[in-house]
C-alpha cells in the first residue's frame, strides 16, 4: 500500500473512531463552566444544556461523571421542571434552582431506567435552572433548600 494513503486511512480511522467514542460518550460540551456552591466553598464544572434538543439529551448515554461535575440546565423562564432517566445510565441527584441560583428542591438518587415506561419526576416548585450531579452528591455535600450556587455571569436572569 502506498505509504501516503496508508496515512490517509489511519487518519480517517483515527477520526472515525474518535467520533464514534464521543457519541457513546454522549456528546456533550466539555464540562468547563465552573459554577460555585457557595455554602460549602465547591467548584463544580459542568456542560450546559442551553436548548430543546440540549435539554431533551441531558446525561443520557454518559458513561462516567466525575464527583465535581454535572449538567446545568438552562430553562427560559420560571415554571415546575421535570426530569425522566430514559437512556441515562448513571444514577443521578438533581437540584432545582430558583432564577437567582437558590436551591428550590432536590431529587436523589434516580435510578436509570431501562425499559419504558419512565417514570417522570417533578420539581414540584417553580425553577429556572435544574442541575444533575451524581447519585449521592447531595447528602455527601449537604445541599439544602435555599443554599446558594454561584452561577457564571451570562446565565443570570436579566434584571
């Protein structure tokens, strides 16, 4: 084989396979947006889910989630929330966040559903933003109702 398309088809393989892993990875964004629980001094990173789609996909298909990350979910306006594990193969804790980054509720440890139908949870209260972290993540740090997370500048509500 000609030693240039031998490379040519390594390249194309390389890249392949590279796209191949981030799908089953669940192609999110990286997760690098800090966003800060105030109450207990910690830094989480985490991937935004900012749209429709983005929402619609959360976690589902990640495969590892490290302690001091997650997924926020960025939502136009205030109203009750839901979440449901189809396709999630992590078992999750959930905050919901009020407009000014308030902790509203909390949901802990959903299991991962594996055949419909999934069950749906819900906020029970108003939220703006709703945050998935792994399963234990909440009693570990002890969030709480009314607790502040720090959320970066851009997602604030505007005034």
């Amino acid at each position: 084989m000609n030693p240039s398309l031998s490379s040519s088809v390594l390249a194309l393989f390389l890249l392949t396979t590279s796209l191949h892993q981030k799908a089953l990875a669940g192609s999110l964004e990286a997760f690098d947006t800090p966003i800060t629980l105030i109450e207990q001094q910690r830094i989480v990173y985490v991937a935004i889910a900012r749209n429709d789609n983005e929402r619609e996909r959360g976690l589902m298909f990640q495969r590892d989630l490290g302690e001091n990350q997650g997924m926020l979910f960025i939502y136009p306006d205030l109203a009750r929330r839901s979440v449901w594990m189809k396709n999630t193969l992590l078992a999750l804790d959930v905050v919901f966040l009020s407009g000014d980054g308030r902790i509203v509720a909390r949901l802990e440890n959903l299991q991962p559903c594996h055949r419909d139908p999934c069950r749906i949870y819900d906020s029970k209260v108003p939220a703006r933003y709703m945050l998935e972290l792994s399963a234990g993540y909440i009693e570990k740090h002890a969030l709480k109702p009314g607790q502040q997370i720090s959320l970066p500048e851009p997602l604030k509500p505007a005034r």
